[in-house]
C-alpha cells in the first residue's frame, strides 16, 4: 500500500484583546485507498484572564447624624461600606434612627443595630448594600435595648442575643428572619443586663448582669434546649460591675471584665463553672506619676489568639493615663502532654504560666476601647488603644490619640494623635498623621503588604485608616455623620 508522508502545519490565531490564544494542530491526512484513519485537529485553549477579583474584606462603619451620641434627633443612621483593598466606599444605605449599637455576626456576614427607641436592624454585609436590603424590626416596648451579640452555639440557630435592661431579660432573636423566638429572665430583681459572652459553636452562652452598686456582679449560663427556645441553667458570682466579656474561639473559656473590682473573672466553659486554677486574675493598681496608685478600671478586652493571650485594657481614673494588661493564657495540649490524664481535648486544664500577666504598658488617658492586630500576614503582634486624650505631651493640648503597644515586646511603638473641631473637618486627607476627632472606636485587621486599623470618633464625620507597617495615617473616609463603631468582616 502507498503511503503519503504526512505533513504538519499549526495555524495560530489572537484575539482583539489578547485575552486567550487558541492553537490548532492538523495533523497529515493518510488519503490512500484502503487506510480509512483520518486524524482530527486537536484545539487547546488557555484559560483568559478575567478583571481582578473583587473585594473579600471590608470595614463598615456606622454613623449618627445627631449632634452627639447622646441625643435622638429622630434622622436616620446610616451605614457605610468600604472597601478594605482599596479604601473606597461602595455603599450608603440608610438605618434605623438614632443607632446606638453596632455589631457583625462571628463570620462577617451580616450587621445588627439598634437604637434606644427599640428598634432592630438586620442586614448582610454586601459590597453594594442598598436600603431596601436592609430589615427593621420592633423590640418590646420601653425594654431599653444596651448591647448586640450574634453568633450560632452548640445545635441552636443562628441568634442574635440583646440584653433589655428595662425587664432583666435577654431577647434571642432569629438572625434568619429577625424574629423573636425566646426571652430569657436573668438574675433577680434590680440587675441590670449589659452583655452576652459567646462565640461560634459554644455550647452555652453567658449573659452579664450588674447588681447594686458595690455588690457582685453574676453572669447567667443560657443552654439551648432546642432550636426555638433557651434555658438558664444557673447564675454564677463575678466581680463588682462586670461591663465586657470575651470567649476563646476554641470555646474553652470566657473571661468576665469585673469595671467595679479590677479583676477578670475567667470560666471554664464546658464544665460551666469558674476555673478550678485561675478563677480570678487580678489587675495591679496603676501607679500615678508623682506618687500613689489608682485602680485599674478594665473595661475592655480583645484576644491575641496566635499567642494565646487576653489582652485587658484598663481605663484607671480617667484623670491619669491608663494601662494595657498582657495576660498568658495558654491551655495544656493533648498531643504534646498524652501522658497527663488532665489534659483532654474536651475540657483541656490550664498550661503552665496561665493567667501570668506578661507586660503591662501605660497608654493614653481615659482609654475605652483596644483592638489586637494578630501575628498573621507578616504583621507583628500589636494592641491598638483609643484615648480620649493623650497621656505622652506628645499630641496638642485637649486632643484624643491612639497608641500602638507592641504584643512581642510589651512596648508603645508609636503615638498616633488626634485632632478635632473644624480643623480636622476642613483639612480632610491633606492632615498628616492625624486621626479626627475624638475617638469611640477602633477595628484592626490584618494584610499584605499591610494590615489597617480603623478609627471613628463620636464629634467627628470621618472614619480615620491607619496603614499598620508604618503606623501612620495614610486616608479618610466621610461618613455624612457622627462615627457611632466600625468593624471588619474578617480578622
């Protein structure tokens, strides 16, 4: 039989965009009479190249359009969106009246506020949100709404928990449809509410209940006992005015920040009781300069979760600079310790060192609020602490400040100040390095090449961005009003 030497060719082919390039390859045809085998063109296409992605993470910020945080001038909020990557605003939708409380569930995904009147917000975090989008809905009457904690515990619903000051009770609301399915009695008459301690999977949260002024404070175990409806399993004695709390997101324990007692409550989680070891951590008094001490005051606290620290801010006497506590809180490890009986998975006993405090740091005076940028992204470890005035002489007399502690040295590594009034409004981004006005709150976050702390503040209508590898002020964001709290949707 005849054969013909095959030949080749290979026809290459660019779209108008470069986008893809498409190869054919045809191979040689044996054509005599009897051979039959035809071999096809075979066709590769290289994927294109889409538009860049869009943005995973995000920052938003709540604001109040009434003169100052305390008043109901009956305006609606609103809420803004910002794009983490690239420090633009994507959305504005509007909210209720008169926010006062802002908070995100434990996965980012979707915000909460409310408002003194009794008012419920729910909407999801989207990069462009509009106020259709976002549901109200009305909490009891006059049951004087304090605080927002969302999250999904142990074979429950995904639930937003309010305490309602004004009947001792904590509200447990579908976060799917904004509906009430429970309210829950705390404590006995004359308590007062003020938040609810949990995380992601927990198998119990905690309500945190003030009692007369100089008695103990109690927090209440609520247990879910089915999709619809909670139980509380018993009250256990705290500190004096317990105002804050924080849970591990391993679920293992909770520490109670005791205002009135200057100590931390810590539980242990699933045995539903205070530490057997460390049932208490005590906070040093804060030495004044000149002479004598104050009492440390905590009010806030966030969690290094890479090195397995509580980082406790105290406010002091609000006359004099405050502190940060770097508390050690490790947990013994099963995998490391398979030889010690008291080293579970389940319920894992206290590691050595735990409850240490391992620095304490003096920051700005009357501080509220601190924010733990995590180890992650090549970022180093650092608490950032809002004051409502400097304590260094560094920053102008009367003005707010933001100090940078840092978590591998337990050392201030910078001092960020504020400035406030007209000065601030009309100077917008040509400020250098300066936050504007007096700041309420703060959000850290990790990035590459940089993480970004956000800072708003209650007389002033900017959101303020620091870039975190040079701790520097590097934009500003309207908000169209007063900053009421921002967040970030993912750490």
């Amino acid at each position: 039989m005849g054969m013909h030497q095959p030949t080749g060719k290979q026809l290459r082919r660019d779209n108008v965009a470069g986008i893809a390039i498409l190869t054919i390859s045809l191979a040689a045809v044996f054509s005599t009479v009897g051979c039959g085998n035809q071999y096809r063109p075979v066709v590769s296409a290289i994927g294109s190249v889409g538009p860049a992605g869009q943005p995973t993470k995000f920052a938003v910020a709540v604001s109040n359009p009434c003169p100052t945080l305390l008043s109901t001038c009956g305006s609606l909020g609103l809420l803004t969106i910002v794009d983490f990557s690239g420090d633009t605003v994507l959305s504005t939708p509007q909210i209720l009246t008169d926010p006062s409380y802002f908070a995100l569930n434990t996965s980012g995904s979707q915000g909460y506020t409310i408002n003194a009147h009794g008012s419920l917000d729910t909407f999801p975090i989207l990069p462009y949100l509009i106020t259709s989008q976002v549901v109200q809905t009305t909490l009891p009457v006059d049951s004087a709404p304090v605080s927002i904690t969302s999250l999904t515990p142990a074979s429950a619903l995904a639930t937003i928990f309010i305490p309602e000051t004004a009947t001792n009770s904590i509200a447990a609301i579908n976060a799917g449809t904004a509906a009430l399915y429970d309210t829950v009695a705390v404590g006995a008459g004359g308590t007062n509410p003020v938040y609810v301690v949990g995380a992601a999977g927990t198998p119990r949260v905690y309500a945190i209940s003030q009692n007369a002024t100089g008695s103990n404070g109690q927090i209440d175990s609520l247990e879910t006992v089915s999709t619809t409806s909670l139980s509380d399993s018993g009250t256990i004695p705290v500190g004096v005015k317990p105002v804050y709390g924080v849970m591990t997101p391993d679920d293992r324990r909770a520490f109670i920040l005791n205002e009135g007692s200057g100590t931390v409550s810590v539980m242990n989680v699933p045995s539903n009781a205070l530490d057997t070891n460390m049932p208490t951590i005590t906070i040093p008094a804060i030495s004044i300069a000149g002479g004598g001490t104050t009492a440390p005051n905590p009010v806030w606290a966030d969690l290094n979760t890479v090195d397995s620290e509580l980082v406790v801010l105290n406010q002091g006497d609000g006359v004099h600079p405050g502190t940060i506590s770097v508390i050690n809180i490790p947990l013994c490890n099963p995998l490391a310790e398979a030889n010690n009986p008291n080293c579970v998975a389940s319920n894992p006993v206290d590691a050595v060192g735990f409850g240490t405090i391992l620095a304490t740091a003096t920051v700005g005076i009357n501080p509220t609020m601190v924010s733990v940028l995590q180890g992650t992204d090549g970022n180093s470890p650092a608490a950032y602490v809002i004051n409502q005035l400097d304590g260094t002489g560094t920053c102008a007399t009367g003005q707010g400040s933001v100090t940078v502690v840092n978590l591998l040295t337990g050392k201030i590594s910078a001092t960020i100040c504020g400035i406030s009034g007209t000065t601030a409004t009309a100077a917008a981004n040509g400020t250098s390095n300066l936050i504007f006005g007096h700041p309420n709150s703060v959000s850290a976050t990790g990035g590459s090449p940089t993480g970004k702390v956000y800072v708003t503040a209650s007389d002033n209508q900017y959101l303020s961005v620091i870039y975190t590898d040079t701790n520097s002020v590097q934009t500003h964001i309207p908000l169209q009003g007063n900053g009421l709290r921002v967040l970030v949707t993912a750490p």
